[in-house]
C-alpha cells in the first residue's frame, strides 16, 4: 500500500464543492491482491447477496476481526484526515462532541455502545450487477464520511457499474452524480448527510449512493466504514 499523505484542507474543499472527493490508493498488484482474499472465507463474518434482500444483484462479504493486514491500514491511515473533516461539519451544523484523532480512539466508543462487529467489506458483481441507492447505517453511531475503492479497471475488465450519488436537497428536485473512478481509486463520501450553507444558515443534505448496472465483466469493491455495527 502506498503512503496516505492526504491534504484535509483540500479534501474538505473538493467535498463541499462536490459531494466528494477522489484519491489513488492502491497499486494494480495491491488491488489484485485484495480481490484475491474474496474466496478465503475465513477472512470474513458474513456474506450478502443482494438478490436476497432487494439491494439490488450481486454480492458482498464483511470482513471479520482481525481486519488482514491492508485492509486495517488503510483503515487506520484515512480516519484522522476524516476525522478533521468531520469535526468541521459537526461546527458548521452546531453538533455537539468531537470526533476522536485517532481509529482505535473512535472504535474504542463504538465498541463500548455495543457496536463491536467490524464493517469493512468487499463487493463482487458480476454482468447484470447493480446495487440500489443506500445509506451503510450500522447503529447509533455513525461516521460520517467513509470510501470506497474500485479494484478492476473500467471498460477492460468490466463494462458499465459506474459509482452514482444522489444529494436529496430540502424543498427542491435530487442531484444525481456519476464519480469516474480508475483501478485502486478511492471515492469518498458522506454516509447518509453532508452539510450546506443557505440563505437562513448552515443545513443538511440527505446523501445516498449505489453502483449503476454492469454491463459486462466482473467488478470487484472494496469498502472503508469506520463505524462498526450493532
């Protein structure tokens, strides 16, 4: 993995210009070796296909505890930018509490609110996959921002299976975004709001996001949440 050096200032610009921000993380050889844990079950705690529950078609898998190697790295690597990020909404939107500098602080908070089970997860999709637009909510607590990194390179090994966003805004029609992503590129993103500046002060804009239909190949996710679940 290579070195996260993430500038916050920027990061919080791009994402209250945007709704979101990209960054490269992952080399092709990381990216193939994250795809290749998928089958090692013992890897995992629970698998998901989404044809089951209507989140749409294909499969996930959350990783168990302990996290592998890069997986927690990564983790670990991106919260305290995050975390900066996310203490400036919690000001703007007159939130109470702060936000911890470090991921062991946070995870020690949630574990101790009985979110213990860990969220990290990689997503298969095969032709045809989709994922409906959603919120990952796992309990009481929840981070605000999280991400999401693209494994297979577009339009060699898959066709279609865009990452979309839709930014529901009060008293007006949803903005829906497509983020073009490469190999080992990591969108972030809010979890379920962001906040906003309007005539009448700062307010919140409902955010959800998903993947658009494959249309060939297969593609392969993985996801970076902070907050464990309940």
């Amino acid at each position: 993995m290579q070195k996260i050096d993430l500038d916050t200032s920027a990061l919080a610009r791009e994402i209250t210009a945007e709704g979101y921000a990209t960054r490269h993380l992952l080399s092709p050889t990381a990216c193939e070796e994250m795809i290749g844990l998928y089958d090692d079950d013992a890897r995992f705690r629970k698998r998901i296909v989404m044809e089951h529950r209507a989140y749409g078609q294909g499969e996930y898998k959350y990783f168990a505890y302990p996290l592998p190697d890069p997986v927690a790295a990564l983790r670990a690597a991106l919260y305290p930018a995050l975390a900066e990020v996310a203490n400036g909404w919690r000001r703007t939107l007159g939130e109470d509490g702060v936000f911890p500098a470090t991921l062991d602080a946070y995870l020690a908070h949630c574990h101790a609110a009985g979110q213990t089970r860990p969220t990290p997860l990689l997503l298969r999709y095969g032709p045809g996959g989709f994922n409906c637009l959603h919120q990952d909510l796992y309990g009481e607590l929840v981070f605000p921002l999280q991400a999401a990194i693209l494994l297979n390179e577009p339009n060699a090994d898959f066709t279609g299976g865009e990452f979309i966003m839709v930014e529901q805004r009060p008293r007006a029609q949803s903005r829906g975004m497509v983020v073009p992503l490469r190999r080992g590129e990591a969108v972030i993103f809010p979890v379920h709001h962001r906040p906003a500046i309007g005539t009448r002060g700062p307010y919140r804009l409902t955010m959800r996001h998903g993947v658009s239909r494959v249309r060939s190949g297969r593609r392969h996710t993985l996801g970076i949440i902070f907050h464990d679940a309940a």
